[in-house]
C-alpha cells in the first residue's frame, strides 16, 4: 500500500517538482498552499497520513502553528521545510514537535532518506505479549491499548504511548534523555535530546494532572526521569 505524504507548500515551482520525486517514490501525496488548509486536510484524513512535509512559512498560519495544533492530538512525523538557518528555528520546530528539519535549497536524495528514517522509526507500536500495568491509581493496559488514572480514561499520542510503556516496564528506575531517546525515537533519531523534556511535560499533564493523586514522573536532578510511587532521590 502506497505511504500517503500531506505536502504544505506555498511555493508552486517547489510543489510541482516535490509532487513528482514523491509519486515516482510510490508515494501519494495530497498538497495544501496555507496553514488552514493543511489542518482542514489533516482533520479529515489523519488516520490516513503517513508523513507530513511542512514548510516553516506559510500564509495564514505558519509551519510551527500548524506542527503545534497537529501535536495536540497526533504524533504522525513531521519533516519541516524551511529557508530560516538560524540554530534558533531549529530548535523552536524540534521543541514543536518536528522530527527532522531540512533546510532550503536541499539535495532531493537527501530529503528522500531523511523521509525512509522517519517513516521507519513511526512504525506502528506492537506489543508481544498482553500485560496489565499498575502504579497507584494508574493502570496501563497493553491489549486494550487503554491508560487510566482513578477510573478516567487518558488520551495518548503514539510517541506518548511509547514512552509511558517504556518507562512502566522499569518502574523505579532513573532514565537519562539517551537512555530514553533510544527506546522510543531509536538509535538513528537526528534531532535534539531535550525532545525527550517536552514528551515528559505532554506525559505529566495527562498522568499528574488530577488534583487528588500523588504525581508519578519525577525529575531527578543532573540524570533524567523516572516513573515512580515515591520521589526517586539521587
């Protein structure tokens, strides 16, 4: 089955030559020219797409309000595309949740193996064998893919997913950023470590979030992160 690629391009002259490397890559590609209607086209296919390529500068709504708006409910991969070099920008599209970055003008071939990395490391999470987690009041169910916290259901992103199953398998123990960013993203992921930092921050606003319960994902101070009944302290 052909992989499905929401090119977001305002750049006519660019689309036209993307669209065609991408369909003799067998892939199929939808366009969007602005940031609205790129969500307009995600909201109406987002089970479906497989890899977004996002232009930085867009009319309407920039590539970093899109990355943002996408990143609220979605993990799909997100290439950005830009002509902005600064390590700033940089920085600001992986803290958005980017996967990788390319700036313009770019080698088509070069873009094309960056696409085959990130589509490889976005496979579909399976899991062996069916395990109930518990810790506290939240319970991880790996066969129904359900999390809940005091009897409310939690929504997560597959990146999300991924992370909370990972750090439940080892409940207790202190991970670094590399640690984590080899489990979840592989060893082959390109972008910045303190992506790990902003998973942790969307995890501990849908985990640590209820008023009455103890907070779970602690901080530990110089290493990294851990999911844990008690503060772990080092």
């Amino acid at each position: 089955m052909k992989k499905i690629i929401l090119l977001v391009e305002d750049e006519q002259g660019l689309v036209d030559s993307l669209k065609k490397e991408f369909q003799f890559e067998n892939y199929k590609v939808l366009i969007a020219k602005d940031g609205i209607s790129a969500l307009n086209i995600f909201a109406k296919g987002s089970n479906l797409i497989d890899l977004i390529i996002l232009d930085w500068m867009l009319p309407n709504l920039d590539g970093l309000g899109v990355l943002r708006r996408i990143r609220r409910n979605s993990d799909v991969p997100v290439i950005m595309l830009t002509a902005r070099d600064y390590t700033g920008d940089k920085v600001a599209g992986l803290m958005g949740g980017a996967d990788d970055y390319v700036t313009k003008p770019f080698d088509i071939e070069e873009l094309l193996a960056r696409m085959k990395v990130v589509l490889r490391r976005s496979r579909q999470i399976t899991t062996t064998s069916s395990q109930i987690y518990r810790l506290d009041n939240l319970v991880f169910d790996t066969k129904k893919r359900r999390i809940t916290r005091d009897n409310h259901n939690i929504q997560l992103t597959q990146r999300e997913y991924k992370l909370l199953l990972e750090m439940f398998k080892s409940v207790g123990k202190v991970f670094t950023r590399n640690e984590l960013l080899d489990l979840v993203w592989g060893s082959d992921f390109e972008g910045e470590p303190n992506i790990v930092d902003v998973y942790i921050r969307y995890l501990r606003n849908k985990i640590d979030k209820f008023p009455n319960s103890k907070k779970l994902i602690h901080t530990v101070r110089g290493i990294g992160y851990s999911l844990a009944d008690d503060q772990v302290r080092k």
